[in-house]
DNA sequence: GCCGTTTTCGGCCCGACTGTTTTCAGTCG
C-alpha cells in the first residue's frame, strides 16, 4: 500500500499538535510543521522517488531524524514517535486546539484543572460556568468560548478567489472612502492569487487620528467584532467570511503590505535574511539599529536586503529566495500576453451561446483567435456532437471565418479519453479539425498504474492536440486521479502535446505545482477558458494567476504566440 | 529538529490584541 505525501503531512502535523500539548519546545514544533508543508507541496511521491534512491534529507528543512521518520512511515505505514505521543497525550485534547483562542497551554490548563479533553467536556463545563474559576480564566474567556464553540459547525471554509473577491472589492471601495485614508490594498492569500481563500486581509495607509477601526465596525456586512484596536481590527462578515484589517502610517505601507500579503513561511525566511545582513523586517519597516531604512513600497523592503521585487504569487517559500539572491526568478506571464484561447463550448452541446456569439465575446476580450471545442457524442454523454453535427459545425467556421475580422476560429473537439487511454472518436474524424482536445471525464478511481497507461496511451493518438484538465480535479468535489505526473509529463514532451491549465474557477487544472513541473519537464502549457457562457473569458484571469503561481512566464504558454506559430505547435502534433 | 561566508552549539521572525492580571502569557496572523 503506497504512502502518499499527504498522509505522511498529516501525521507530522499532528505530532507537531501532540508536541505542543505536552509543552515542547517551539521549535522543534515549528520544525515538524515545516516538514509538513514541505512534503505536502511536493510535485512528486515522496514514496516512489525514495524507491528510486532519493534521500529525504535533501529537502529543506529535513535533516536525519525526518528523513528517518520519512522512511519509516513509506515503509511501514506508521510512525513509533507518532504511536507513543498519541498514547501520552490525552485522547481528544488536540481536538481543542481547533476551537480560536484554545492553544495547546489552554487546554493543557483545561484538561489538568477540569479533566476536560473533548470539544463535549468543554461545552458541559461551559454550561455550567466552571471555566470561569480555572485560573487565568474569567468571564470574558468564558463568553468568548461559548461562541466559538457555537460557530465552530457553521465556520466557513476557504472559499474560491472569485468569491473572495467579491467581497474584497466591496470591502476596499467602502475603506478608501473613509476620509483621510490614503490607500488600500488587499493582502493575503487572495493577494497571492491562491485557488481558495480562507480570510480577507486588507493594508490600510492612514495617518494617526484616522478611526478606521470604527468605519469598520460599521460596515453592513459586519456581523461580529473579534478584535479591535488602534492599528489592527477583525471581524466576521454575515457570509462567515473573516476580515482582517491593517492601518498604518502612510511611510510604512509597503512594508505593512508585505507583510500581510505572506505567506507566513516567506515572511519567516525573510526575516531571517534581514537577520543575517544585521537588518529587522517588521510591518513598518526595514530597520538597521534604530533607523529605519525602507518601507515605503514592497520594492524598497526588498531591495534594502539586497533583492530584486519578488511577485506575490511567488511568496510561498518555494525557492524564491534562491532565485532572487541568484537573480533568475521567472519574468512572469500577464494576461495581456494571451493571444488566444483553445477551448470553448456553443450552444451546439453544452454552452449557453451562439458560435457567432462566442466569437464576438472572444474578440471583446483581446483574443485574436479561439478554438471551439464543442463535446463529441459517446456513450453516455448528452448533445454530444455526432459526425453530421460535426460537419456541421466545420461548415459554420468556415462561414464565420471568412466574414469576421480581427479573430479567428479554429475548429476542433472536445473529445474522451476513454478507460483504455483511446479516444472516443476514430482517426479519420479528427482528422479535419485544427486541434484535438482529450478530456478524462469518467473513471476516475483507476489504480494509479492503469491511470498512468491510460494517459500514455492517450498521449500516444496521432491526433491528439492537447490533453485538457489533465488531473480531472474538482476544488474541494473531486480528487485528482493518481497518475505518475513525471511519466505523463515526459511522454507528452516528446510528442509533443500541449498540457491545459483549464482556468474553470473550480477546476485550474493542472495546479499550481503540476504546471510548474509540467513546464521544468519542457511541457507547453495551454491556459484555457473553457468558456460555456460569453462572460466566462473573465476566467483567463484566474488561469494566469495559477500560471503565475508555477512560476511560467509567457514562454512556457503556447498561447502567448501568434496564430501561425500556434497552428504549428499543433500541427506538428499531427506529424508524429 | 534544523542549520552554518559569524557558528557543529546555540541560536531559531516579529508585533498586536485580549483577558486576567498589576506586569504578562496566550493566541493569532
């Protein structure tokens, strides 16, 4: 039974929450927790590539003991450490650790003086006002405990960054507003153009005497106040959604800036930068001694420890570091630079818009050619499009092409991978399209193996253009199929096949690591709306973010390049 | 537990808010 990197995440997140109840030292702590965020983000399984003959250890932040603890838990499938933490530490405490304002002293101090170990015990000793007489507890506490434990079932998980950003652009409109505040930004994970967002940040710039916490608190959408101060405020909108607000002083906006934007991680090993160059990075400034010598902008942060700006999708301590001090981070691809898009849906299967229609909306939105890609019939599949509606549908590009100017429309299909890595159209029907898109759309729970070969196989059809949301993922509905990515990646450079970075804002697939080790591996990326709708060529914004996140600057997009070139990238699909 | 152009031992990012306390610990971001 393979162990995969999440699992061998999740366990030294828990022993990182076992070590804290029983009052380890933080660092140590903080070592297993970044060992855990580590394994997690990375590309590959950790289990196969120590089959290869990997050495964990060469990982940042694992040195022998993780990296033995690593091969202990690929090969057994447990952890001894892990067993005998769970049998000294009482069972259900860590559970309390998920309630805010309950760390690991807290329910130490609860657990000890009123033997309470369940989210259960707390809510019974709670009813009954018995918290209140554990030392450094009081009424407040108490109060403050009780919602809590009320809003911990309806407490809101991340939500995507198009929801988020509804509620950030109301937010950032009604705090500009305020007079005397000079500027706004959202910060955050939403900053960092991550696929989910689990609370909004926001950076204030705002001289003293500028009561910002109290517009806040009188926004509408407020529906509680957990903090609120001169400097720093929080609450919780009707939606569930937290928001976190920042002011400072006008000459420390950048600063401020930087910091909220995160991720914790990166912050951290800035800092730790600074350190070492005799510097303190903190939210208002960079300081050497008691000057303090930037902090306006992000740039001037950066540069005052000796680094170029580093773009907030980078910010993930993925390596930015080294590739700034080396001067070699990626100069990375803007939507602007997207010449086209290859793939999109009519109303002739199942879009909402007229192929007229969905052109205009393409050309509206900068494109300057699209690929229509309707359904192909098989089994099981509504509207699909049979050979005649196919015909069809030539015969109307053809048409259209030939009377709309400033776009062109390529002609192709979205057609199934089906289980045994064929394509659910023969050859001979292929053969007169532009482009061919292949789409994983059933059978997802293949072993990994016959999920691997199907890809391979699929890869392997002299037709095939571009292998469309590779992982079949759906953000928090469905898994990503398990697949060997590095076999798929390196067959479909040798064909080659463009890989899509689907930009459906539930699905941008392949993420953010794949699609940067799609790319090292030489892939071309295709970032793709897969438009149903006309509006939906807004979501090419979201793709590019992604693609920013694995680090691609327009070279490694195929559609960043003109027409002719894109015509042949995929026609020399078409030669092997 | 990790790590090293100061170090193989002794460090490890930094500050705001809250509540229970009279000077600070805990939690969070």
């Amino acid at each position: 039974m393979p162990v995969h990197n999440d699992e061998i995440a999740t366990a030294f997140d828990e022993i990182a929450d076992l070590l804290s109840l029983s009052g380890e030292n933080q660092f140590r702590i903080r070592a297993y927790r970044r060992a855990a965020q580590t394994v997690r983000a990375l590309p590959e399984e950790l289990a196969a590539r120590i089959a290869a003959g990997f050495d964990p250890d060469r990982l940042p932040g694992i040195g022998a003991d993780l990296a033995g603890k690593i091969r202990e838990f690929v090969a057994s499938g447990h952890c001894k450490s892990l067993e005998a933490l769970r049998r000294s530490v009482p069972r259900g405490l860590r559970e309390m650790l998920a309630l805010p304002d309950i760390g690991p002293q807290r329910a130490r101090a609860l657990y000890e003086a009123l033997g309470i170990h369940s989210l259960a015990d707390l809510k019974e000793s709670l009813d009954h006002h018995r918290i209140r007489r554990v030392p450094h507890f009081g009424t407040r506490l108490e109060e403050r405990l009780r919602k809590s434990l009320e809003a911990l079932g309806e407490r809101s998980h991340r939500v995507s960054w198009n929801v988020a950003d509804g509620y950030a652009q109301g937010l950032r409109r009604f705090l500009a507003a305020i007079p005397g505040v000079a500027q706004v930004e959202v910060a955050g994970s939403y900053r960092r153009g991550r696929e989910t967002v689990g609370d909004l940040d926001l950076v204030v710039a705002a001289p003293a005497g500028v009561d910002v916490d109290r517009a806040l608190r009188s926004y509408d959408e407020v529906a509680a106040v957990l903090a609120s101060g001169r400097t720093r405020s929080s609450v919780v909108l009707r939606s569930g959604l937290q928001v976190d607000v920042r002011v400072v002083p006008p000459a420390s906006f950048g600063a401020a800036l930087y910091y909220f934007t995160g991720s914790k991680a990166h912050n951290i090993r800035l800092r730790t930068i600074a350190v070492a160059k005799g510097l303190k990075v903190n939210e208002y400034g960079v300081y050497r001694g008691r000057n303090r010598i930037a902090g306006e902008t992000e740039e001037s942060v950066l540069g005052a420890v000796g680094l170029p700006y580093i773009a907030p999708e980078l910010r993930e301590d993925r390596g930015e570091f080294d590739a700034a001090s080396a001067r070699h981070l990626p100069d990375l691809v803007t939507r602007e630079q997207l010449t086209g898009d290859l793939h999109a849906h009519t109303r002739a299967t199942d879009g909402n818009a007229s192929l007229e229609e969905m052109v205009d909306a393409a050309r509206r939105a900068g494109l300057r050619y699209l690929a229509i890609t309707d359904h192909s019939k098989y089994l099981g599949a509504v509207h699909g499009l049979d050979a005649t509606g196919l015909s069809r549908q030539i015969d109307q590009i053809d048409e259209l092409n030939a009377r709309v100017r400033g776009i062109r429309v390529l002609k192709g299909i979205e057609v199934d991978v089906l289980e045994d890595g064929s394509l659910a159209l023969p050859d001979p029907a292929l053969a007169r399209l532009d482009l061919v898109v292949g789409a994983v759309h059933s059978q997802f729970a293949l072993s990994r193996r016959k999920q691997t070969d199907r890809l391979l196989r699929a890869l392997d059809r002299p037709y095939l253009s571009v292998l469309a949301h590779p992982t079949a993922r759906l953000i928090d509905q469905r898994a990503p199929i398990d697949c060997d990515w590095s076999q798929v990646f390196r067959r479909a450079e040798e064909r080659p096949c463009l890989l899509e970075l689907n930009a459906q804002p539930d699905r941008l697939d392949l993420d953010d690591v794949l699609a940067r080790e799609a790319a090292a591996s030489g892939v071309l990326i295709s970032i793709a709306s897969d438009a149903h709708r006309i509006e939906d060529f807004a979501f090419l914004d979201g793709g590019v973010r992604q693609a920013r996140r694995a680090w691609l600057s327009a070279s490694a997009i195929a559609n960043t390049r003109p027409l002719g070139e894109v015509r042949r990238l995929l026609r020399r699909t078409f030669l092997k």
